[in-house]
C-alpha cells in the first residue's frame, strides 16, 4: 500500500506520544541492570578494585575486554551510515539513525569503563595537562592519551552527525505539538525553518561530516588496538592488529545493529520501515566481515606458530588447547561456523536468521576480546610469575550493566526522537518520482516498487 | 515581520510562482531577496532552491579548521613535552612519530568543529524569533511567501499565487 507523507509521519511519531507495557518492563528491565552496575562500580570505589578478579599478572581483564567491545560496538553506526551516505545507498534512510545511535551510546559506555578503572575517579583531574607538583602530566608518546584524543573526538564527531540530521524532524515534532513538548522541540530544533539554503547547508554539513568522519572511525579502533600492540606482551605485538581490530569492530557492530533494529521493528511496530531487505543488506555485510574476521585470526595465528617463539607459543597452545580452549573454540564457532552458512544461503538470510547469527557475533566477538587480553597477561615471559584469572561477581555485574544502559539509553531516546528520519524517507520518496541520485529509498506503489526500500518487498 | 505567502502541492508549481514573483517586482514593487520559500524536504533541480543557497565554502573552511586543529595539537603535544621533559634515555623529547596521531586527531575535531560552526552561521541557527512558516508545510506542501510586501501589493501577489496553482493564500505576522 502505497504511504502518504502524512502516514508515515504518523507511524514513525506514534513511539513518541505511545508506549506499551511491554516498552515499561524493558525499561525497568534495563534501569535495574543498570542500578545494579552503579552499586557495584561504588562497592568498587569503596572498597578499591581488589574487589575484581585482577592480580599480578592479570591486571587487565574484563573492564578492558568491555572497553575494547563497547568501543567496536560504536563502529556499528556513524561509520556504517557515512559510508552508505557517501555511497548514496537508498536503503540507508530507515537505518542510519538507528545505528548512529548505536554509536554515540556504545562510545559513551566504553568511556566510562576506564573512569571506574582509574579506582579513584575523583582524582582524575591528575592527568589533566597543568603545571602541578606532583610531577605527573600527560604523556603523549603512550597509546591511553592517544586513546582520549581518538575517543573524544570520534563521540564529538559522532554526537554531531547523529544530531544533525535530527533537527528538520525536531521541527516537525515542534509544528505537530502543543504545550511542553512544544517548547522542548522548538529548543532543540534551534529555530529550523526549512528554507532552501537551510537544507543546502545541513546536506553540505552531513557531506563533509561523513568524509571526516570515516577517518576518524579507522584510527579509533586502530589506536585502541595499539593500547596492546606497542606493548612487548607475547601475542599483543603485532602488526596486523591495527585493521584486526577495525575489521572485529565493524563486525560486532554490524550485528549490534541488526540486533537494534530487529528489537525496534518488534517492539515499535515499524515493519513497514525496516523491511526483511534491510536485514538481508546488511547481513551480506555481515557475512563479509565474518570471513574477513576469520581471515585475520587464522594469519594472525599462523605467523605466531610459524615463527615459534617460546614465549609466543605458550600463549598460544593455552588458546587452542590449554586452560582457554573451551572459550577459544567457542568464539570460533559464534564468529564463524555458526554465522557464515546462516548468512550465505539466501534462505535462511530472513530476519530471525540475521538475529541469530547476530546474536552469536555479539557473543563471539565479547570472547575474542577476552582472549586478546587475559591468556597473553597470565603466560607472560618468565613462567614462574605466570598467573589466572577468575572474574568476580562484581565485575559480572558491571559487564551485564554494560547492556542495560545500553538498552536503557535506546529506550529513552526512542521515546524522544523518530528512530528513523522523517524527512530522508521523504527525500527519498521524492527521488523515487523524479528518477533521482541514487536507487530509490522509498519508490511509489505506481512504479511497482517498495515504499520504503530498494526492491519489492 | 509581516509575510503574505501561498501553499503549494507540489515543487514545479512552487516554481511557477517563484518566477511569477521575481518576474513582476517591477509591477508589484516586491524585493526579490525577500521572497521565501519552505519546504519539509530539500528539493534539487529547481531555481528557487538554488538561488537562495548560495556558496556556503563549507568544504574549504573545513580545511582549514583541521589545519588549525592540526596546528593545535603540534602546539599542545610539543609545548608539554618541552615543559615537562620525561627522561627518555637520549631519545627525543618531542617525539614526531607519536605527536602525528594527536595531530591527526585534532586536525579532524577542528574541520568538525568548523563544519558545525559553519552549518549554524550560515544557516541563522539557532533563531528562536518567530519565523515565516505553515505546519501545513510537513504533509508535504510548499510554502512560497513574500515578507515585508509593499502596501498594496496584496491583490497581486495573491493572483499570482493563484494563477501558479496556490491551494491557499495565507497572511502571517510575526507579533500575532
């Protein structure tokens, strides 16, 4: 059926102004995991975070694992949406603002994940660069000030290419409104017009922001890798670590996505706007970076059991048979033995089939960063300082607050902004009659074309 | 502000009346410059969305915001590691190689910085004042509209508006 202008307008608003009981226990199920991880991040800084499972020489364990996973969750949004905007991908429009909020969330969860690590977050203003007598500042030939500059910058960018496209909408949900809401959109619309150079100008804006902004994602992930890859721990100096680790976080953030998008399409009943096309798009894309995942784990492997270096091998042989095996085997099959063949064949590349190899990605790819981080600190070069590690139900909390703030912060903005942008599906309604720039987004019924997406659906 | 300004289905009848304005400011007295048009979507191929967007040099202030952003971070790495030398052994203080990467980073924040300073200088946001604008303008119609028309002018502005094919033709005030 074909959809007006003013149809789709009421169903992409409708989450904002409704909610079902079902959307309420999700909320209160992620507020509860998310208070539960506040009580356990002040047990920590009350009692100091002996109360993790860290000891020598595992001083690195889950809080890092979670910072490295949040981190290349966050590569799942504004990259993905850069590239398919330069590209000019018609199917992009329903999907873009879903995963650049997956961006900005994940990053900012991933940054607070080293607050609580510093143990006493309140004296934090110690790293800050002022001329002090404690003779500390900061040094920028390590990897963790580059981390703060490639952090910041990404969120900034991120935040900014996630709101821009907002405003035009928030001038909809201003115009359509009475009373508070009124006021508050008109805030945050700043006063939107739509007049001609208006749009002009935000297109231009979200032209460059999207080529400025893949760069950027790159080196984040790059330079998070370099925390382990300038650092002479057996099987973290590599060179291939670099694009391992932005290939590993495109991948998680790909199936974040998906996982994303499957729980809106349920949960606001947009099955109109994020059609089984969208799913099997982006599940090809999935299914490119399983192998290209599985292409750098067996080359980086490889060149460590070809050269056999002692100290090298003892991490290695505890991974693929030893005490880490099990998780190990584990990540192997999530990342690829169960994802690859769901993906490509075409049949089973439906929706749920998309979710469940998502679901398994998100697993996997949580084991392969634990198995970057804690076998190379626990066999380090002199056997008798080698150690384990065990995690504590404190840092399970703290890794399982990880999702619900996650889920929270999804929710609420869910209920604040139209998940997909309204005037891009227009856009593309319009290229769609015109013939426009692109395949079209939302072609009319008359052209026997989807309304939302590329192909019939 | 006062405004008179017409409803349109569609962007070639927004057009017409474009044109019809800016072809009879000798008759009506209308300032081209102040004719306005709003739209919920952006339009391509059509003069009146064209002519008023103009040059914005979004991509070459971009530049060089990440110059000076890049400028920035050699400036903030090399002035702290002279002012507070760490003992490296003999090897550099200011350490080329690794200053590169907070260089590049910063030299990307400032051509995003620049990009929305310049996105919201050109664009007048944010501009709480009251502006010429129709909620009918989001069920896809477009608003074309004439601010400050010299007394008078209402009868003919508003047959043009007509004669282009205007669903309604509306007065505004920005004090009402």
């Amino acid at each position: 059926m074909k959809k007006s202008e003013e149809q789709i307008q009421k169903d992409l608003l409708r989450p904002l102004f409704e909610a079902s009981a079902g959307y309420w226990f999700a909320v209160a199920a992620a507020a509860s995991l998310v208070l539960a991880g506040a009580g356990a991040m002040f047990y920590g800084f009350y009692n100091g975070i002996g109360v993790w499972g860290l000891n020598s020489p595992v001083f690195w364990a889950f809080d890092i694992t979670n910072f490295v996973f949040w981190i290349g969750i966050s590569h799942a949004g504004t990259l993905i949406s850069a590239i398919l905007r330069l590209a000019n991908a018609a199917w992009r429009r329903p999907v873009t603002r879903c995963a650049e909020a997956i961006t900005v969330f994940a990053l900012s969860i991933g940054a607070i994940i080293p607050i609580s690590h510093v143990g006493r977050p309140w004296l934090a203003f110690w790293m800050f660069p002022y001329p002090n007598e404690r003779g500390l500042w900061p040094n920028f030939r390590s990897p963790l000030a580059w981390d703060f500059f490639a952090i910041a910058t990404y969120l900034i960018g991120s935040i900014s290419f996630l709101l821009l496209p907002m405003i035009p909408d928030f001038a909809l949900i201003r115009d359509s409104t009475t009373g508070f809401r009124k006021k508050f959109y008109g805030l945050l619309s700043l006063g939107w017009q739509g007049t001609p150079r208006q749009w002009h100008r935000l297109e231009t804006a979200m032209h460059v922001m999207a080529i400025v902004i893949i760069p950027v994602a790159v080196s984040v992930h790059t330079i998070v890798s370099w925390d382990f890859a300038m650092t002479p721990v057996p099987m973290w100096r590599s060179t291939i670590f670099g694009p391992y680790f932005v290939c590993g976080a495109i991948f998680s953030g790909i199936a974040a996505l998906i996982l994303a998008m499957a729980l809106l399409r349920k949960f606001l009943r947009l099955e109109e706007y994020l059609q089984p096309m969208h799913f099997s798009n982006l599940g090809k894309l999935l299914l490119t970076f399983s192998l290209l995942w599985f292409y750098f784990t067996f080359a980086e492997r490889l060149t460590t059991w070809y050269a056999n270096e002692e100290s090298e091998m003892n991490v290695f042989w505890s991974g693929v048979r030893g005490e880490f095996a099990p998780l190990f085997w584990a990540m192997v099959t999530l990342n690829f033995l169960i994802p690859v063949p769901i993906l490509a064949i075409k049949r089973l590349r439906t929706i749920t089939g998309t979710v469940v190899a998502s679901i398994c990605v998100v697993g996997g790819m949580w084991l392969e960063r634990f198995l970057i981080v804690v076998p190379s600190l626990s066999r380090k070069y002199l056997p008798y300082a080698w150690g384990s590690y065990r995690p504590t139900w404190v840092e399970m909390i703290l890794m399982a607050s990880g999702f619900g703030l996650m889920a929270l912060l999804y929710l609420v903005f869910s209920k604040i902004v139209p998940m997909i942008a309204i005037w891009e599906l227009k856009v593309g309604m319009q290229e769609a009659h015109t013939g426009g720039a692109g395949e079209p987004a939302m072609a009319c019924q008359a052209s026997g074309k989807s309304v939302i997406g590329g192909a019939s659906s | 502000m006062k405004a008179i300004y017409a409803l349109f289905p569609d962007p070639g009848s927004a057009q017409d009346a474009f044109d019809a304005l800016r072809g009879s400011s000798s008759t009506t007295g209308i300032d081209a410059a102040k004719i306005v048009v709003v739209s919920s979507e952006p339009f391509e191929g059509y003069d009146f969305s064209v002519e008023d967007a103009g040059k914005s040099y979004m991509f070459p202030l971009a530049a060089l915001g990440g110059i000076a952003g890049g400028g920035f971070g050699y400036w903030l790495a090399s002035f702290t590691q002279q002012s507070y030398p760490l003992n490296t052994g003999g090897m550099p203080i200011v350490t080329s190689w690794t200053n590169g990467i907070i260089i590049y980073e910063l030299t990307m924040l400032g051509a995003i910085l620049t990009t929305l300073a310049t996105l919201l200088v050109t664009a007048g946001l944010p501009n709480f004042k009251r502006q010429l604008s129709d909620p009918e303008i989001w069920t896809g119609k477009i608003l074309v509209g004439v601010t400050d028309p010299p007394e008078g002018a209402r009868a003919a502005l508003e047959e043009k508006f007509r004669q282009a094919g205007a669903l309604a033709v509306k007065d505004f005030s920005s004090t009402s």
